[in-house]
C-alpha cells in the first residue's frame, strides 16, 4: 500500500468515526466531492495547507493523517495482509497458516 493511499485511507476511518458524509467535510475544507474521494482513495495528495484544514474539521493533529502503522481499519488491514502473501508460494502460505493457527 502506497503512503497516499495509506494517508486516503486514515482521512476516511477519521470521517466515518466523526460520521460525516464526504460532500459535508468537501464543503467544510472548501474542495470537491470528487477531490476528496481521490484523495481518500489514494489517487491524489493533498497540499499542506489541505492537510491542515482537513486536520482542523476533524479537530486531530495532522500527524493523525500519517499514523500508517496504527492503522486500526479492517478493510486496510485485510489489504495489506493480502499484498503481503500475494507473492508467496504454496510453501510459504503453509508456512503462514501454521503460525496464525498457532497464534489464533
């Protein structure tokens, strides 16, 4: 997962945790609907002084946005988990069943 797409996907866990609908934190930030979803999808990067609005309407400190690791979002972490074995062989997924099993 590439960081903007990893700083896309915390901008979205923050707005849905504040339940807010993309056209509301758009229009607060002064951007486009369309704008904010690429940038959420990791298509595009925002500029510094967007990072600072999008902070101020979530009220969090823009460090928040680069937080990759602590990332707590099923769906992202599923992702990363599938990039993760996406290149492994019939050996190594053996391999990596048997430790989750053994964790699990």
């Amino acid at each position: 997962m590439t960081p903007a797409s990893q700083f896309g996907s915390l901008v979205r866990a923050i707005r849905k945790s504040r339940k807010q609908k993309i056209w509301q934190v758009a229009e607060k930030v002064d951007i486009e609907v369309k704008h904010l979803g690429r940038i959420e999808r990791g298509e595009r990067q925002p500029s510094f002084d967007l990072i600072i609005s999008l902070a101020k309407c979530f009220n969090v400190s823009p460090s928040k946005f680069f937080e990759f690791e602590s990332t707590a979002d099923p769906k992202t972490l599923r992702k990363n988990i599938d990039q993760l074995l996406s290149d492994l062989d019939a050996k190594q997924l053996g391999q990596v069943r048997q430790v989750l099993s053994t964790l699990f």
